[in-house]
C-alpha cells in the first residue's frame, strides 16, 4: 500500500562541508556530490542562500547526482545560475553571482509540509539537510489550493477575515517528465527495436494479471518474439509518498477506468500537514522501495523486474524502458521529445491567479508518450528578504526563459541532457509572468 505525502529518504548520508570540498577531486562519489548543495554551511559573505526542499524527481537538474556529465552537480540548473556551494561547482561564470540555491530532495510530501509550515523537514538517519529558512518547496503533484502557509519569516500568518487569510502561495510548473516503465533485462530475450508493451499488457502487469514475461499478450505485442521460456515478473513500485505514483495511478484511472487498485490525490487541507490522500494498493506478488533512486537500484538488483521511475531517474541509473502504448495506440520510446508532445496544448486548470495546474494523465497525440508529470515549485507571496524574492524571480527568468537568458547556458539543454522535458512556449511564459507578478516583499497584488 502506498500512501502519498510521507517522507522520502534519497541520500545515503551526511557529510562535513570539509569532507565536501576535500571530495571534489577526481572519484568523488554521487551522494557526496549531491550533498555539495544541501550542506548546512552558511553561504559565503556577500551571497544570499535560498533553500529549498521537496520532490526528488527534479533534484538531478537542480543539484545533479552524477560523477560525470551530463548529471554533475557542474552544469545543473543551480550551479548554472547562482554560486555553488562550495563555487568549484559552478561551471566558468555563474549568471548570478549573489545568490546560491540549496535543495534537499526529501519528497514531495515532506518538502511541501516543510514549505506549508516554513520549517527545515524533520531529518531522520542518512537524509539530506538544509539551511533554514525554507524559501521554496518542489513538487509532482499540485496542491489542491485550500492549503495555507504559517510560520515566519516569509508570509505570517494574518488576522481572520483579512484579505490575506489564509496566506496565498504561488505554483508553477517549471519542467515535466516521464514515468517509465524500466526493467532489468537479465535472462530476458528483448528485441533489436526494444520491449513493446501495449495499453492493455501494462496495465495487466501493473494490476497482476500478467505474472510472467513468458505471457501471450508480451509475446504478441512484440511480433511473436519469446521475451522469456518461464521467468516470473517482479513488479516494483514507490512505498513512499511520492508524486510518481501519483502521475502513474492517475494515467492508469483516465486511461483504464477498470483500474481498482486506486488513485491519490495531490492533498488535502489540514492548515498544517498535508496528510497522505489517497492509497493504491499493488499486487501482492510487486515488492516495494522508498524513493526513485532506491526502485531504481531494486530494478537493476533484481532480474526479471520491472517498475516506475521518473525518466531522469532512468537515465541516471542506465535502465531500458519499454516503449508504451499511447491513446492513438502508437508506441513510443521514453524521451524528451516525446514527453513535450504530451503537453502541447494543455491549458491551465487552476482558477487562483496565483497557481497554475497542468495535468494530463492521457495525452492523444500520437506521437506523445502516455505517463507524463509536471514538476511544480512554490514561492511565497511575500518574502521577508528583497535578496531571495529578487534571486528567485531571475532564476525563473532564466530558466524559463524564451528565448534563454542568457542564450547560453541554455537551460532547455541542460535539461535535455539530464532527462527532462522543456514544457511548452505558452506555459513557461504563464509560469514567469506569474512569479514576477506575486513573487516580491508584499502581498501583491491584493486578491
């Protein structure tokens, strides 16, 4: 069973700031250069820190998680544009020499209660930490829009009946990706052109009807090829609150309306924590992993398996994925080309000025990929320092920039390269004309 908005462990442990810059050299590890950024070291003089947590799908272009490129911490989107921590990180020249943004990928649920209550998540044992104050949160699934902010620095809470209350926040999307369907393929047969699946066989794997890759519809969609004599599937899936299983439970509901496993919702109005909303509960015979990077290593630890992570995720971890079934019954590979086709057109469903909403649980292109998610970030309507309102504002300027500010780096590649989709013209423009209307020192405009 898994249960949305609870906590995710992604790295592996806590390391010293010394310990960090010592560890840049040549054979430095993933974690320990993950971490580069979510070290709780004050920012050098003269440099504003803006700290954020939330989801870990979008922590590969944020922070990077690689050794090498294209998925370094040098050349993510944060050390593009601010000052790394420590600025080795930061390729010739950062776009932004006053801020450096820190992010700790605790889950979309734990970072968007830390956003909520404007406070560092709780840390367990071997997680990632960061810098108070909370300045954003990240997050797969949008907020239904009744939540409120409480706390300080940044928009305290204010009298009843006040246009103000409860606090607004602001939403956006700032990327989207793909949920992949990645397996390991030892002991199987898989063909030159890549595993097919149809709607109807992946939605039988993921319901446990089909239990072996030896099965008639596997060998069907794949012309006949036999994938396997006799080996099990092991199906493998998110047991933490996460925004995947969100964005797949939601597709296999539009696209299957069979589908009784269940389907989350994105969350649910406490005034404080959001609690999980929702639960699906998956065959008996899948086994369970907390984090993406963690059903990632199950999938490649475990032949025969297969399960869901986002396609940055997958691309980190060299997973094959299989080419899906689409709506107008076209299969499609996994990448980034196809993840945008799934968003061309798709119009905004928030009414709140201040929030943007973007679902599409079954893209009809054919030529779009059928799981697809956006990433959402989320500010505050009013912030207490000049210095982070006006770093986030040219962040969002320049990473949703049309064209890119500047035209090099350019941020639609370096997302390209780490597995991601750009969103649309039309829907980056609606999230940075937003950010510039309400991310500022007042709440402005009044509602």
């Amino acid at each position: 069973m898994v249960f949305y908005r609870g906590r995710l462990n992604t790295l592996t442990s806590t390391i010293s700031v010394l310990a960090i810059t010592i560890g840049l050299v040549a054979g430095q590890s993933a974690s320990q250069k993950s971490l580069a950024q979510t070290s709780t070291s004050p920012a050098r003089a003269g440099v504003t820190s803006i700290n954020g947590v939330g989801a870990s799908s979008v922590n590969t272009l944020f922070v990077g998680t690689g050794t090498t490129a294209p998925l370094s911490p040098q050349g993510s989107w944060f050390n593009v544009y601010g000052i790394g921590n420590p600025s080795t990180l930061n390729p010739p020249g950062a776009i932004n020499g006053t801020v450096t943004f820190r992010y700790a990928p605790v889950g979309s649920g734990a970072g968007v209660t830390g956003f909520l209550t404007q406070t560092v998540p709780p840390v367990p044992p071997n997680t990632s930490t960061i810098l108070a104050p909370v300045s954003f949160a990240a997050t797969d699934a949008p907020l239904v829009g009744t939540e409120r902010v409480t706390g300080a620095p940044n928009d305290a809470p204010t009298p009843a009946g006040t246009p103000q209350n409860p606090v607004p926040y602001v939403q956006v999307p700032v990327i989207s990706v793909g949920i992949a369907l990645a397996y390991n393929p030892s002991g199987l047969n898989i063909p030159a052109a890549g595993l097919k699946l149809s709607r109807a066989t992946y939605i039988g794997i993921l319901n446990g009807t089909i239990t072996n890759w030896n099965a008639p519809q596997i060998r069907a969609d794949n012309g006949g090829a036999i994938i396997s004599v006799n080996k099990p599937i092991v199906g493998v899936y998110r047991s933490d609150s996460s925004g995947t299983t969100l964005a797949l439970s939601s597709h296999l509901k539009a696209a299957f309306p069979t589908w009784n496993r269940g389907v989350g919702e994105a969350s649910t109005n406490t005034g404080t924590l959001p609690p999980a909303a929702g639960t699906v509960i998956w065959p008996s015979n899948f086994t369970g992993a907390s984090g993406g990077g963690a059903v990632a290593t199950k999938i490649q630890t475990t032949p025969g398996a297969i399960g869901y992570v986002d396609s940055a995720t997958r691309l980190a971890k060299n997973l094959p994925a299989a080419l899906l079934q689409n709506k107008a019954l076209v299969y499609n590979s996994i990448s980034s080309t196809t993840i945008s086709n799934a968003f061309v057109g798709a119009t905004d469903q928030d009414p709140n000025p201040r929030r943007i909403k973007i679902v599409v649980t079954d893209p009809t292109a054919a030529n779009a990929y059928p799981i697809v998610t956006a990433s959402y970030v989320l500010f505050y309507d009013k912030y207490a320092d000049v210095k982070v309102a006006n770093g986030i504002k040219g962040f969002i300027n320049w990473a949703l920039g049309v064209p890119s500010i500047p035209a090099s780096p350019d941020p639609n590649a370096i997302a390209i390269a780490r597995g991601y989709a750009p969103l649309p013209t039309a829907i980056k423009t609606l999230s940075r004309n937003l950010v510039n209307t309400y991310v500022d020192t007042t709440f402005n405009p009044a509602p």
